[in-house]
C-alpha cells in the first residue's frame, strides 16, 4: 500500500475529517497546488502574445507542462497533445475533426459500458450530423457479459467490418470498475482493412482513458493507439483540463476543431487563404486556461512523487524529465494500492445479502470503484442515508447510462463507492460498513 499517512497529509479535505469516497467524479486537490497557483499570479502575464518577462516565463512554463503530460503516457512530444477543457470536449474535438472523413456506409464500433460521453458524440454523428447531408453511417454498440462485466469480444469482432472507420471504448469503466484488454481490441481494429485517407488499412483506434489514466500505467506507444483522452480532475487537478494524445501524422491531416486565434500561424490570414499554426497550437484556437495547464502537469509530477516517495519532491516544482521507469513504477504502486482497497470493499459488500455488486469479481480486473443496487431500496435513498453517516458516495447513472438500461435497472441508476491514492483501509471499512447500516435500518 501507499504512505496514507504521509499523502493525507497535503489534503485539506482530508484533514477536515471527510469521507471522500467518490473520487471516480473527481478528486481532491493537494496544499501543494494551492500553494503553486498562489505563486504563478504574482508573475503570470498571458502566453504567446507578449514580449515582457512575465509573459515569456508564464510561457515556457505553460509549454513546459505539454512536455511533461507527453511524457507521462509516452508520447513521442508535445506535438502528440492538444488540450481541451475535460475527455467530453477532446472525445467530441476528435468528432468533428474526422467527420469530413466518413463516407456512405461506414460504421463506428463502441461499447454499452461507455460514458455518454464517448456514444452520445457518435450517436449525434451518425443519427443528427451526417444523416442531414444525405451520409448513412452507423454506430454499432458491443456488448458484455452481465455477470462478469467483461467486455464480449467475440461479438465486438463481430461488429468491426472493412466499413469500421473507428473502433472507440472505455479503458476502464466508471460504472462496472471494469478494465478493458485494450491490446486485443487494438488487434481487431487493426484487422478491418479500413482504407483511411493517409493510405492505412485499419481501423483508428480511441480510448477513453478518464477511468484509467489515474489508476495505471498508460503506454502509447505500446498501445498503440491512434487517440487517447483523459482528464486531470480526477487525478488531483482542479477543473478544466482535459488531454487528446494523437498520433502526429493524424493531427496535421485533421482539420481543427476550433477557430480563430492562436492556432493560425503567425500572419498568415489573407481573403484567400487561411495558414494553421505548428502542431500542437494547430488545435488551440483562444485564449488557453494557462493556470489550469500548469497545475495539471504539476499534477501528475505531485501524484508521481505520491506514488514514489510521499513528502519528498523529485517531480513536482521542476522541470525535471518524467522517466519512464519512474512513472511505470508510480503507477503500478498507485494500482496495487486501488486494488489492496477495493479487495476489502468487495468483501465486505459481498457478505450483505440481497445487495448486487456490478462488475467483475476479481479485484485484479477492475480498478477501486465499486457500484450496487439493494432489493426495493432507490440508490439515491442509499447515498443520502450514506451521507448523514458522513459516507460520501454517488447515485444516479453515472452518466454510463447504456449500461444501466442494458441492466434494465427502473430507474437506470445504481449507488457507487469509489477510493483513490489518499484512502485508506479505514476509510474504505467505515464507508462499506455504513452501506451495511444503511440496509439494515431499511429493512
């Protein structure tokens, strides 16, 4: 297990006493990024479009933070990143950047364990987009298996065809704890024999890694995957930040997403011709959230030093490179640790009768979430009983709603529990034993 003891710590929230154990929503932000933002104000000036001290540093610092959000997945460099507002806004950037690309017939595969944020851009693509020009191209759902929420391969081969432009699935699921063989799926995109523009016969490959990203070592180029996008909020970030890694030769074939601003290159707009900045500012039309890029990929140099060695700085505040053993070796201790909890939380769960546990029984296949349902028991009225206990959990869909129909769950909602690096076994007891005391009371 990680140093709790060290971590909680630097949480204000913990500190406080709180029970947080919804954190595949979002999680807790550290002193330590308080305290960095409080210090980037006193020189922060905008970036790209000054000549003073402030703006060139504020500058190199924000670019910096494209070098080390490279590194933590692998990526080649900067120019594989582009970063957007949260996994929704990147998911929907990649949309509309291949949209153009769709022809007659073609089809895009994803899953029913998928957040709506990575089927309800697809749907709208297939059924409102395209449909009004006259371009059929269908979205085709795979399914799982209901008792051990893995993912059905076999019928999700049986999907991809030689008119599957994309292949797209979650990389670990926010409602079944579920983490996908995403090797294998890649293999089967890999297999369609889709003639893409660029003269590659395969399906694209996009994984959303918002689930995953915060709980394990994420690979690119072992992967090898086409995109991959993910959030900062929920690995201690603040607000507003979200990542697109692309393969390079994919995004200077993209038409952007957005317009105007920064990513035209310097004085090259004319009535007759429009010229896009070098990658990755090609995809960062505006004004960028400066501060929020900053603080993120601070956010993964504070949770690297978490993972390695709480209290002591090796990543966070320099411009040290990521080493790649390092932020393998982070991850995993992050992942052994998710999963030492959600082996205890599944334990005591599994012994209240009448109560349904969604997702793979094996705490090595899912990562430290956990959602159920109780017999005649709203999810919703569980939460709130949970809350007065001083147990924050989660009810409602989980905005994983083609699960929960899929289920058919009246109404599609089930109550979660979810753990992250600064929880403990005392705090994954207290909340799961108040999920015991809370049916008890209910009977």
């Amino acid at each position: 297990m990680l140093n709790t003891n060290k971590i909680r710590k630097f949480f204000p929230a913990i500190k406080a006493g709180r029970i947080i154990s919804n954190n595949a929503a979002s999680t807790q932000v550290p002193s330590q990024l308080l305290d960095l933002l409080k210090k980037l104000v006193v020189k922060y000036e905008n970036v790209h479009r000054g000549q003073s001290d402030a703006s060139l540093e504020t500058t190199r610092e924000f670019e910096f933070a494209y070098d080390t959000i490279a590194q933590f997945v692998n990526a080649a460099s900067r120019k594989n990143i582009v970063l957007y507002r949260n996994t929704t806004e990147a998911i929907n950037a990649v949309m509309y950047s291949l949209m153009t690309e769709f022809k007659d017939g073609d089809n895009v595969v994803t899953t029913f364990m998928e957040h709506n944020s990575n089927y309800v851009p697809w749907y709208g693509l297939t059924k409102e987009i395209l449909a009004k020009f006259g371009i059929k191209v269908e979205c085709r759902l795979a399914k799982f298996d209901k008792v051990t929420g893995q993912l059905d391969l076999e019928h999700f081969k049986s999907l991809v065809d030689k008119r599957t432009k994309l292949v797209c699935c979650t990389g670990a699921s926010n409602f079944l704890g579920t983490k996908n063989p995403l090797k294998k799926i890649r293999a089967i995109a890999d297999a369609s024999g889709y003639q893409q523009p660029n003269g590659e016969k395969k399906s694209y490959f996009l994984i959303d890694a918002a689930q995953l990203a915060p709980n394990a070592f994420i690979d690119v180029k072992s992967l090898d995957v086409d995109f991959l996008v993910w959030s900062f909020h929920k690995m201690l970030a603040p607000f507003g930040m979200g990542a697109l890694y692309a393969r390079e030769k994919l995004l200077l074939g993209m038409k952007p997403f957005l317009y105007g601003g920064d990513m035209i290159a310097d004085g090259q707009v004319s009535p007759k011709k429009v010229g896009y900045n070098d990658l990755p500012w090609k995809f960062t039309a505006g004004t960028p959230n400066v501060f929020g890029t900053i603080l993120s990929a601070q956010a993964i140099r504070l949770l690297l030093d978490f993972a390695l060695n709480p209290g002591k700085n090796i990543y966070f505040g320099s411009h040290k490179k990521l080493a790649l053993a390092d932020v393998k070796q982070a991850m995993k201790n992050i992942e052994a640790h998710e999963t030492f909890l959600i082996a205890e939380a599944l334990k005591i769960l599994g012994e209240i009768p009448g109560l349904t546990i969604y997702g793979p029984k094996d705490p090595l296949m899912r990562t430290s979430l956990v959602s159920f349902n109780y017999k005649n028991l709203s999810p919703f009225k569980i939460a709130e009983s949970l809350n007065k206990l001083g147990v924050e959990s989660r009810a409602g869909c989980h905005c994983a709603t083609l699960a929960h129909y899929y289920y058919k769950l009246t109404p599609p909602a089930s109550c979660r529990l979810s753990f992250y690096i600064y929880n403990d076994l005392s705090d994954v007891r207290r909340a799961c034993l108040a999920v015991n005391k809370v049916l008890n009371n209910n009977k």
